[in-house]
C-alpha cells in the first residue's frame, strides 16, 4: 500500500480535497470470471486535472474518489479503474482514448483479462 499526500502544488488544483494523514490508496479491484478490468497508465505528459475529468466522465466517479484514484495511478504507473463485461470495457477504452486524442494528450488505457 501506498501513503497518500498531497504536494503544494496538488493542493492549489485540488483545493477542496483534504486527504486525513491516514489515507491509503485502496486495493486493486480483482476480477469477476469474464470481467475485465479497464486501465489508466501513468505518464509525465499528460495533466493530472485531465485524468480526474476522465475518470469523472468515463468511470462516472465522484471527485474525491477521481482524485484518489488519479493519484494511485500518478504513484503506482497504473490503475484498474474498474471491472466490466468486455464489451463495455472496449467501450470505455475507445472512450478514453477517443477523449485523450481530441484533447492532443497522451493517456494511455488498456484491459486485460484475467
């Protein structure tokens, strides 16, 4: 498990979240026969306030819990976002992808089956 803190410049983006001292990125979500789970990598190109929207959007995850989740990717390199039946994990990766294209950023996402 990871501590999780916020960097001066983490708290001028997200200056609502306030993660108490004791916060730890949750586990990993582990898969469901014929579920797969959708990935979001790390890179040091593309803007952590672009992943939260993404993971918003996409993942329809509240803010704080995008937040969290975008910082487990930023610490880890990746992050299982979510398990889904593989049609709508390929519908959710087109999705991210199609969104990183438009807005010229390099996320990266991809499923894998367990």
């Amino acid at each position: 498990m990871i501590r999780l803190a916020l960097s001066p410049l983490l708290q001028k983006l997200f200056p609502r979240i306030q993660l108490p001292e004791s916060s730890w990125v949750q586990e990993e979500i582990a898969p469901l026969e014929g579920e797969v789970r959708v990935f979001l990598h790390n890179d040091d190109r593309t803007p952590m306030e672009f992943v939260v929207q993404v993971l918003q959007d996409v993942f329809e995850l509240p803010r704080e819990k995008a937040v969290k989740v975008m910082l487990s990717i930023h610490y880890k390199g990746k992050w299982a976002c979510g398990r889904y039946s593989p049609e709508a994990a390929m519908m959710k990766l087109k999705q991210v992808l199609a969104i990183a294209e438009e807005r010229r950023h390099s996320l990266q996402c991809t499923m894998e089956k367990e």
